[in-house]
C-alpha cells in the first residue's frame, strides 16, 4: 500500500512528541541522580533505569503513532524531539532548579564550627 509523504506528518509529529518526553524523563532521573553523585554503583543503576524507561517510552511511541513498525524518519523524530527538549526545555529547567536550590542554601542557617575544647 503506497502512502504520500503527507499522511506520515503525523506519525513523525507523535515521535518528535515521544523524543520530548523522553528529553524530560532525562532531567528526572538527572534530579534523582544529584544526592547520589559520588555513588557510582547508584548512578549506574539509575543510569539503566533510564535506559530502560527510554526504551520503553520509544517502543510505546512507535507502537502507537505506527502500529509498532520500525521507520527510520520515526527515529529521527525520537532523536530530534531529545535534542531539541535538551536545547530548550532543559536548559530552562535546569536554570530554574538551580535558582530554587541556591534559594534554599540561603534561607538555611549558617552553621558555624566551634570548637568545645581549645587547647
């Protein structure tokens, strides 16, 4: 069956939408990652967690927006919606995460080290 390259505007719209979910599930596994950034075991495991969800994530997006066959425009359009989440969206969520944490290490009370004993 012949389709025109119109008809397929939408299926690479749908992966280009399923990329950007995939770009925003980066920054969350990104969030969870930071209290564990000196457990390299953690890392990793989350690391595969992502990959996992990504994949997951990829498959459902094509399985929905082509009945799960395989284009290649289909995995350009997951690749770009990523990129362009990471370009974009990310930059100005990161901006923002930023500006709340160094919000929250100003309002907390300076602890000051004093020593007990002085010899």
């Amino acid at each position: 069956m012949m389709y025109n390259t119109l008809s397929e505007l939408p299926k690479f719209l749908g992966a280009l939408y399923g990329g950007l979910l995939i770009g925003l599930l980066y920054d969350v596994f990104r969030l969870f990652r930071l209290p564990f950034s000196k457990l390299h075991l953690v890392v990793g495991l989350l690391d595969g967690l992502f990959y996992a969800a990504a994949g997951v994530v990829a498959a459902l997006t094509l399985l929905y927006v082509n009945d799960g066959a395989p284009r290649i425009y289909l995995f350009l359009g997951l690749a770009l919606g990523a990129f362009l989440y990471v370009k974009t969206v990310s930059r100005l969520f990161s901006a923002m995460f930023k500006a709340i944490s160094a919000a929250f290490r100003k309002k907390a009370p300076n602890e000051k080290k004093t020593q007990a004993f002085r010899v």
